[in-house]
C-alpha cells in the first residue's frame, strides 16, 4: 500500500507539477491592452477587433501593459509619461542631411560623375586626347573600357539618392505597413537600380536585398575599374621596352589615366565611400520596418491606485516640444484594500450624574419592652434620610478614534467596508474605547470616510445595590458610582492617513 502511495505521489509531482508552475508563470504574465495610434482606439486583441472600454477598468493587483501600433517611426518620435522612444532619430532633418551626398561636407561627388552634354543627357568619357597616335589603339581600347566601367560605377551612386527619395517619402505618411514598405522599396528602388546593372550584376531574387547586395555591386563595379591600373602598368612597360614616334603621346596618355584613377581612388575612399555607408545606414533601416510592423510596449503597470494616466506625447520632427496626443486613464476594479484613518465620532456612551436629596425625618419606631411579659412600645424617631435622583444630561458623548478600515477598491467614488477602531472617549475622564461597524468611503486619492457600528467604554453608572429615587437611612459622602463596560451606537467621520 505504501508503494502505491509512493507512485501516485511520484505521477503528481511529475506530471502535474511543472504544469502548474506552468500555468502560474503564464498568470502571472501582464495583460496586454493594444492601441492605434493613427486611429486613437484601444482594443483588446491584437487583430484589432475587441474595443476597450475607457477609461480602462483593471483588477486591483494586476498588471498591464500597452501595446502602441499605426505610427510612422520615421517621422515622429512618441514619448509614454517619462519614457522615451527614439524611433530612428530625433534629428530627423540633420540626419537626412547627413544620408544625402551632395550634402556632405566635402562631400561633393561631382568628381565621379558621368558628365553631361549640352542637352544634360549622360555621356561616356571622351577619350580624343588618345586618338593622336595611330600606334595607341590598344591603350585607346582599354581607356574606353575604363571610362565604361566608370560610367557604370557613377550611374549606380547617382542611383542610391532613390533611397533618400523613398526615406523622404516614408516620413510623410501618417501610418504605415511592412507591406506598404516592402512594394515601395522594391519598385522606388530595387526595379530601378536593377535597370542601370549589367546582367551579372542585377537583383533576380522575390525577397528585397539587404546591404550586402549593395556592398557587394559597388565593389564589384570599384573592382572594375581598378583591374585597368595592372592594364596600363603592362602597357606602360611595353611602351618604354619598344619606344618609337608615337612615345611621347602614348607614355603622355598612361600618364593621364593613371593620374585619373589616382584621383577616383581618392575621391571614393575620402567622400564616395563614407557617403554609401550612410546611405546603407537608411537603406537598413527601411527595410528593418519592411518586415516590421514598428510598434512600442510600455512598461508593465502594476494596479495600486484607482486612477492612472498614461500619457502619450508625440515629438514632431525638428521641434523640442512634445505635444500631449491622448490620455489613457485606467481605473482600478474588484479592489481590496486596508488602510487608517482618524476622525472623531459621536455615540450612545454617556456618564450617568445623579445628585443626593437629604432630609431630617421624625417618626414612630416601635420596640420590644421587656417587663414581666414582652410587649411592644412606640417611640419617636429623629433621623436624616437621603435619596439618590438622577440628573437630566445629555445621553450621547463624543470622542476620537483611529479606524482600521478593509474596504473595496473600486474607480467608483463610493466603496464600502467594514473597520475595526480604537480611541478615546471624551467625558469628565478620558477613557479608552472600542468599535467595529461599517464604512462608507467616499472619494478616490484622498478618501473621506463615515462610519457607523457599535462602541464600547467604561461610564459611570450607580453601584449596586443601589436605586435611584429611594430614601437610605443614612448620609452619603459621596454618589457611589462605579465604572462599568457598556455598548452603545457609534456615528463618526475620519480622513485617511497617507495614500
């Protein structure tokens, strides 16, 4: 029979057990409440489909978080109470002037540019100066290749500015999707870039390129121009083994492509090179929201209060003021909470007063008389009697008390509750008291409370065995009183302590 035990207990904790903990971890997670910015909804689900109610009512303890969609990241920053999210930049014009070219301090690319005839149509570079010499055609041959190769080189930098026009074009939408995204960068900038590539070169895959094909083209076009330098060293030599009337003008034309490449070469490692890393930083990031749908997630709130405000700001571009957007207010529900307060109270306790009423009285007392044969005999009396009456005083008293209060925690302004207190009965001696009873609190942040139950005190009531309006046989020195425990109604008021 123990070994049976022993297995049911193993099955529990083995299976059951982790899915449990399990459960308790998902739990435990907060919820998540989902907000479109464009459209200033909130919604419960993520498809967007379950409006929430607002403000926004959360169970006392819980915690949650909002999820914000429908924005353009490219173009505004969106600021949640005290936390910031920089989506992209906050500089957004200073940083388009560093992603564009032309702008680029020493940055002017005009050096590597194809040059334009008098209709400002793209031309090849004119390679006359080689003409002269019918000895050159070789070298004429390669220069033009290297001019080709140049030409190409240029065609492709001049076209990466379609990257800056689609980034531009991005900030000026309200909203966007990664669809929306993906089909502009494919048709403002892949279809047309494809178009200026020689075959080898161009994109054929569905999926958008990321940097590396652009690192890759612009090398493998720099790669074609600079295998002509080993060109021209080769032709250089022959040259100068084998000179002959046309020396001058064939060793003067090396001379002039070679001074040329040197110069590309540092065009494009000081200004060209620099200004394709930025323009690859946009690229980058345009196509990190084409598979992005750009959203933010606060951070999880936990419920203590019964209103919070979440605050959404929106920082335009090129301004330093964040303007407010919209308001959350989210209100506590099926709240419990405990807390104290302290006020004064009213009740039915009271201090009973009496006052004593003496008199001096002559009657007929009878006795026995012993003679021969007992018999009675009367005799006058002269004693003083004294009665005990009561005083008509007020029946209630008035105090001050501390009161525990558990009570419900809702957005409402009015909870309820029950307390437990201890104070002070004030009367012709301070007495401590008791109470319990209910509560009605009315109030959200700073709670004004009224209470109504039972109290108990020591008051002063008459001793026992003594009655009030009979005459005693005797004089008293003072009221016998005696302090008893007694209950009674209680009405107070109270403020709560802290928040």
């Amino acid at each position: 029979m123990k070994k049976n035990y022993a297995i049911i207990t193993f099955f529990l904790l083995f299976f059951l057990l982790p899915g449990m903990l399990l459960k308790a971890q998902k739990d435990n997670k907060p919820n998540r409440y989902y907000y479109d910015f464009d459209k200033k909804q909130l919604y419960k689900d993520v498809q967007h489909t379950i409006l929430a109610e607002r403000p926004l009512l959360v169970k006392e303890g819980e915690e949650f978080q909002i999820e914000l969609t429908g924005f353009n990241p490219l173009d505004y920053s969106i600021i949640i109470e005290d936390t910031a999210y920089n989506m992209f930049s906050s500089n957004i014009d200073g940083f388009i002037n560093l992603l564009n070219p032309s702008t680029i301090q020493g940055g002017n690319t005009s050096a590597v540019s194809p040059k334009s005839n008098k209709d400002g149509n793209d031309t090849l570079y004119t390679t006359k100066v080689l003409n002269v010499c019918p000895n050159v055609s070789s070298i004429k041959k390669s220069s033009d290749s290297m001019f080709a190769a140049v030409y190409r080189y240029n065609k492709f930098i001049k076209s990466l500015n379609l990257i800056n026009e689609v980034y531009l074009r991005t900030t000026k939408l309200q909203t966007f999707s990664p669809s929306d995204i993906r089909n502009i960068i494919n048709d403002s900038i892949v279809k047309r870039i494809n178009h200026i590539l020689p075959k080898s070169l161009k994109y054929s895959s569905n999926i958008l390129p990321d940097t590396s094909w652009f690192v890759e083209t612009e090398e493998a076009l720099f790669s074609s121009i600079f295998q002509f330098k080993t060109v021209f060293d080769s032709l250089e030599k022959q040259i100068k083994r084998a000179p002959d009337a046309c020396f001058k003008i064939e060793i003067d034309s090396i001379f002039k492509v070679k001074m040329f490449l040197q110069e590309f070469e540092s065009q494009h490692k000081y200004q060209t090179s620099p200004a394709f890393r930025k323009i690859m930083i946009t690229y980058s990031n345009l196509t990190d929201w084409a598979y992005r749908v750009p959203l933010i997630v606060t951070r999880s709130y936990t419920v203590s209060k019964d209103m919070r405000r979440i605050k959404i700001y929106k920082l335009e571009k090129g301004s330093d003021n964040k303007k407010l957007y919209d308001i959350i207010n989210v209100k506590m529900t099926r709240g419990f909470k405990i807390d104290v307060s302290g006020g004064l109270f009213v009740s039915g306790l009271y201090d009973a007063k009496f006052t004593l009423y003496s008199k001096d009285s002559i009657f007929t007392s009878q006795y026995i008389k012993y003679d021969s044969v007992p018999t009675l005999a009367d005799s006058l009396v002269n004693d003083k009697f004294t009665a005990i009456y009561p005083q008509n005083n007020t029946k209630v008293s008035f105090g001050g008390m501390m009161f525990l209060n558990a009570h419900t925690q809702n957005a409402s302004f009015v909870n309820y509750g029950f307390y437990l207190g201890i104070g002070a009965l004030f009367s012709d001696q301070t007495r401590w008291s008791g109470s319990f009873g209910g509560s009605l609190i009315l109030g959200r942040n700073q709670r004004f409370t009224f209470h109504a139950g039972v109290v108990m005190a020591q008051v002063n009531r008459l001793s026992q065995p003594y009655e009030t309006n009979v005459f005693y046989r005797k004089t008293f020195d003072e009221i016998p009183i005696s302090s008893l425990w007694k209950a009674s109604w209680l009405v107070g008021f109270s403020w709560q302590i802290g928040k």
